[in-house]
C-alpha cells in the first residue's frame, strides 16, 4: 500500500473538487491511499482586501502560492486546484496534468436575472471581469466588491441589501446549490475566466513522483486539456491574470477542431473587444497565441495597460461605474 498526500484550499468547495477528484482515482487504484491535507493561502486568511492586493502582499497568487510551495518541499505530493486561480506559469519544478471533466464554465446571476434587476441595483462581485462585463450590458448598475467563499457571498445579497451577486456556476453545481442560480449568463456577452469550471492538477516533475503521475495520467481528459491550454494560452500572451478582465472560452467542435473565442474589456465596461479562432485541438497554445495577437491588433494591450494603471492606484477598493 503506498500513500499520497493531496493538497487543497480549506474552502468546502476546495474539499468538494478534491472528493470529486479522488473517487475514481481510488475505485481504480485500490492499493493507493490518498490522504487529505488542506493549505491555507493568503486569499483564505484575508478575505477583506482585493485579490490583487493580497497577492501583492504575498509576492505570488493569492489563491496558490502555499499550495505550491508545500507541494515543492515535498508536504503534499499533488494539489488540486480551481484551475481559473493559477498563474499561467508553473513554478520550477512542477507541472500541470490534463484536468478531468470539466463543469459548467459560464457565470451564475444569483438572486435575479439580469433582465429583472431593478434600475440602480446593487450587484455584488469582486472580478474585475465580471464588473467589465455586467456594466458593458448594464451601465446602470452598482457593482459592490465581495470576497469569500461561496456560501457566505450568497448571503450578502441579504447582509449588505444586495439585489444579486455573480458566481461560477461550477462551484454552485459541486456545492449542490443550484436553486440559488437565477440566471446562466450567456457566453457570446459572458465569457467566463480562462481555465473555469476545471481542476487544475499540479504535481512535481521529478523521478520519484513518475509512478503518481501515472496514475493520476488515467484521470485526465484530453479534450478538456485542450480547451483550457487554449484559454491559458491566450491569457498568458496578453500578459493577463486573473485580476484582469479577459475572458476566454474553448471547446472541441464536432469535427474534432478547437474553437477559442476571447473577449478584453475596459474596467467601465465602455470598451469591449474580441475574436474567435479556429484550429487544431492538438496545437492549442498556437491557437491561443493567435487569438491573442488578433486582439492586440484591435487594441488589447491598450485597454489591459489602462486597467493595470487604475488598479494599481490608491482607493481603488470599490467596483468602477459608468456615469
């Protein structure tokens, strides 16, 4: 019998993706035992300030870096991730496996449907994507930052008298929460964080983790390991993150080809450009990188320098707005 420590955030959706992760694993590798091991990041301990800032704080991301560097040290010998959280770019020494399924990509308006909030409302997220996007549709709309988990940034819709908040529609499906979705919102306006509603399976690249990988190799699925190299691909060419309003989604079309389309965004919703490329599934980061300088023709890198510029400057804290 030989044991596997698996890492993850502390959230009960982290543990959610972790149990949907193993359970295969273990029906098929009986002689394996994985143990769960949670890691607390910087994300997790201050759930007040923007993300951004945190990972300023931290020098990493707010979201992986514990993770990361306990997998280096060797405290954990894989992490599973919310794919949409890590950087473009592995740490020495580690690597990421093609991710198992995937779940549902789009956002979730929750408490309301976009075409019935009032006037004014008052909508809760703390993405600059999803802020992007909603005021592109809805110049009208008061978007309040939030932060947290899952659960307690639904009940700020009543806490802090909010008439909605926006969420991944996977973490509400792995949560088994999906009466409080209101609305899907559509991904030709909508397109959701590049890597969303995949795990991301981070392991080291040395000899000795070779028979872990292996294993864990029998869980990916390679279509969905397209898809998002193809999404990452193009946030990492635009020299994006995840505190940047890039959207991105792919998907392998019927006759086996990869269709990417992606969508940048002024923080005021104002500006919104975007492309759709298509392409081999087994060249997907080509077929980012030629999105992305589609965009960058079309003006990317002046819209991403401007939106870098106002977050970075003081009192920057509350959502933007358009008068």
């Amino acid at each position: 019998m030989v044991q596997y420590f698996v890492g993850s955030r502390a959230s009960n959706l982290a543990k959610a993706q972790v149990r949907e992760y193993l359970r295969p694993l273990r029906e098929r590798f009986p002689d394996a035992t994985f143990t769960h091991r949670v890691i607390l990041e910087g994300g997790d301990r201050d759930r007040e300030s923007l993300a951004s800032d945190v990972s300023a704080v931290s020098g990493g991301s707010a979201f992986s870096t514990q993770q990361e560097a306990a997998l280096s040290r060797g405290d954990v010998d894989v992490i599973v991730h919310s794919l949409k959280d890590l950087p473009t770019s592995n740490p020495s020494g580690l690597a990421l496996l093609p991710p198992p399924g995937r779940e549902d990509v789009r956002d979730a308006l929750c408490g309301s449907t976009l075409a019935g909030l009032r006037k004014g409302a008052r909508v809760g997220t703390g993405a600059p994507r999803r802020i992007a996007q909603l005021l592109a549709v809805r110049p009208d709309l008061e978007l309040v930052p939030i932060r947290g988990n899952v659960p307690p940034r639904l009940k700020k819709i009543e806490s802090e008298g909010l008439d909605a908040v926006v969420l991944a529609a996977a973490g509400l499906h792995r949560l088994g929460m999906d009466d409080a979705i209101g609305e899907l919102l559509p991904l030709d306006r909508f397109p959701p964080s590049p890597g969303q509603g995949a795990l991301g399976i981070q392991v080291r690249t040395d000899e000795a983790s070779g028979p872990l990988r292996a294993i864990l190799a029998t869980a990916g699925d390679l279509r969905v390991d397209a898809a998002v190299r193809a999404e990452r691909s193009l946030l990492a060419e635009l020299h994006g993150g995840c505190s940047v309003p890039v959207g991105a989604y792919a998907h392998v079309l019927p006759d086996g080809e990869l269709e990417l389309s992606g969508q940048v965004s002024s923080l005021d919703g104002a500006t919104q450009i975007s492309g759709k490329v298509t392409g081999p599934s087994a060249e997907p980061d080509k077929l980012g990188a030629a999105l992305a300088a589609q965009l960058i023709d079309q003006g990317a890198h002046a819209i991403l320098d401007a939106v870098r510029s106002t977050l970075a400057a003081p009192g920057t804290g509350r959502a933007p707005g358009r008068a």
